[in-house]
C-alpha cells in the first residue's frame, strides 16, 4: 500500500492507541519461568534459539528473552499512533 491508505492500515494494525500488544519477559531461567506460568496461566513454553515465547492454546501470549541480570524483568509494549 502507498500514501495515507497505506499509513492508516499500519496504524490500524497496531490496535488501538493505549491497549497492550504485547509482553516480553527478561529472565535468567527460563525453564524456571516456563514452569511458573504454566503451573499459573497454563502457558507453554515454545524455545527457539532466536525466539521463545509463551503460548495458551496455540496462541501467542508473551515473548522470552535470557538476561544475565538478577530477577526477573517484564516489559509492556502499548500501541500509540504517531
């Protein structure tokens, strides 16, 4: 697409301004991680080398990512319009 139609389906592909998009959880363990909030929410891990995420029912819920950091970090992605 091109021009303002091509502008607005990207907008329109973020969702509405302010709503969560998604997560991603920066963790030293993410076996550790994986058992937690599949005991919790009932989420899967699906491991990638590049990128693990969460699943529930087949259905993307949260990214992964290993960090060398104590604790554990999650961060929120919200959509904005420009």
């Amino acid at each position: 697409m091109s021009g303002s139609a091509g502008k607005l389906a990207q907008q329109e592909d973020l969702g509405t301004s302010g709503t969560l998009r998604t997560a991603l959880l920066h963790t030293r363990d993410i076996a550790a991680a994986a058992r937690f909030y599949g005991a919790v929410f009932g989420w899967e891990l699906h491991d990638s080398p590049t990128t693990p995420s969460f699943t529930l029912r087949g259905q993307p819920v949260a990214g992964v990512r290993r960090t060398t950091q104590e604790g554990n970090l999650w961060v929120p992605y919200v959509a904005v319009v420009d």
